[in-house]
C-alpha cells in the first residue's frame, strides 16, 4: 500500500477516486513465501 500510494500514484498520473478497494488472494491455502503465491490489489482510479 505504502508503495501504490508514494511511487506508483505519483508516477502515473492517476489518483485514487474515492470508491473501496479490494485485495483478492486467489491463491487461498498457498503460504505467502510460495513461489506461485500472489495477491492482487484492486484500487479505482481516475485520470487526474
């Protein structure tokens, strides 16, 4: 989150525009330190 909000935010031009935001982990069972392990984070965004 830290990331999303202090690089990827300001190096794109997009903001964040008010709506939920979701994290999916399709992986359910995996162990985070699995090599196949991943997590997704849905954030809705607009052009600024």
């Amino acid at each position: 989150w830290k990331r999303i909000y202090s690089e990827w935010f300001p190096a794109t031009g997009y903001e964040h525009s008010g709506g939920p935001e979701i994290e999916l982990y399709p992986n359910e069972g995996l162990c985070p330190s699995d090599d196949d392990y991943r997590c997704e984070v849905w954030i809705p965004i607009i052009k600024k």
